[in-house]
C-alpha cells in the first residue's frame, strides 16, 4: 500500500493550524514564515483548475469594483 500527500493540500492545512493561532503571540519570524508558506502555496495551486477557478473569481470582484467606482 502506498500512500501519497499532495504537497498542496498538506500547504493549506498547516496555513489553517498556523492562522488559528492567537496573533498576539506571534514574532516576526513566525509571521514571514506563515508568509512564505502561502506564497508556496499559490505557486503549488495556481495551474490547477481550482486555482484558475479562483483568479476567475478575484478577476470579477476586482472589476467589479472598479465599475463601481466610476460614474
């Protein structure tokens, strides 16, 4: 029996571990670090369907801002 990890979906459950913490007690090292694992993260899951699921999705709501702005 093999069993095997997507290395996204083991990213996104320690960004939920690491986000559910207090941010009070957190030091500047343990904040860059949070960052650079979610940078890693949308490097992983940006060419998957899901990913350009969610550029689709972040591209409307920014045009749709931006007609709301204008007159």
């Amino acid at each position: 029996m093999v069993l095997t990890i997507n290395v996204a979906v083991l990213l996104a459950i320690i960004i939920i571990l690491r986000l559910r913490r207090r941010t009070e007690a957190r030091k500047r090292s343990d904040e860059q670090l949070t960052v650079v694992i979610v940078l890693v993260f949308g490097v992983l899951i940006a060419p998957t369907a899901f990913g350009q699921w969610i550029v689709d999705i972040v591209r409307g709501l920014a045009e749709g801002i931006t007609r709301s702005g204008t007159p």
